[in-house]
C-alpha cells in the first residue's frame, strides 16, 4: 500500500463535487488558492497533513477514505459485523416472544 496524490486528489475531487462546492469556493474556505486546489486535485502536487484535516472537516469526510481509499477500519468492520450478528440474535428472539404471545393469546381465547 501507497501514497497515490492522483487518487487522492480524484476523492477530494469528488467529495467536493458532491457537497455542491466550486474549486474556488473551497479554496476560500481553506484559505487556499483555487489554482493549488487544482493542483492537488489533479495529484500534481499533495496537500499537507494539517490541509487535509482541514478538507476532512470541511467535507465531513473520512481521512482513511482521503488518503488511501478505504472508507471503513478494520475495527469497524468487526464492529458492524458484531452488531449485525446482535441484531439477527433480536430478531430471533422478538419473533420467538411473537409466537408465544399469539399461542398464549389463542389458549386462552379457547
């Protein structure tokens, strides 16, 4: 795994694009010019570290996602499989009671 400045710039790029900002816009946020955004945009050149905290916050981003493409850790990844697994054991358990609930209903209705 690398550093790729072009595919980075491509999600900043993208990101920017689907929060409706202009090259310009965002240079002015970041106090930036919009010819240096073009410029990380298009991977000629990267931003730095304490930049790109700035375009996450301001694109409500992910920096792993920024950086290197991924958007989920592997922490998170267990984390949603875990809460997955939990929710499948709720549901089981809800239909269970559901069940016994309208048997019980039934048996006394009889």
């Amino acid at each position: 795994m690398y550093f790729d400045s072009y595919a980075t710039g491509k999600r900043i790029q993208q990101l920017r694009k689907a929060n409706g900002m202009t090259q310009e816009e965002m240079a002015i946020r970041l106090n930036i010019s919009d010819r240096h955004l073009g410029r990380i945009e298009r991977g000629e050149c990267a931003a730095s570290i304490d930049l790109m905290v700035e375009v996450v916050v301001l694109l409500k981003a992910n920096l792993d996602f920024l950086i290197i493409g991924v958007t989920e850790t592997p922490r998170e990844r267990d984390l949603i499989a875990h809460i997955k697994k939990q929710n499948k054991t709720i549901r089981m358990f809800k239909d269970g009671l559901n069940t016994l609930i309208t048997e019980l209903t039934e048996t006394e209705i009889a």
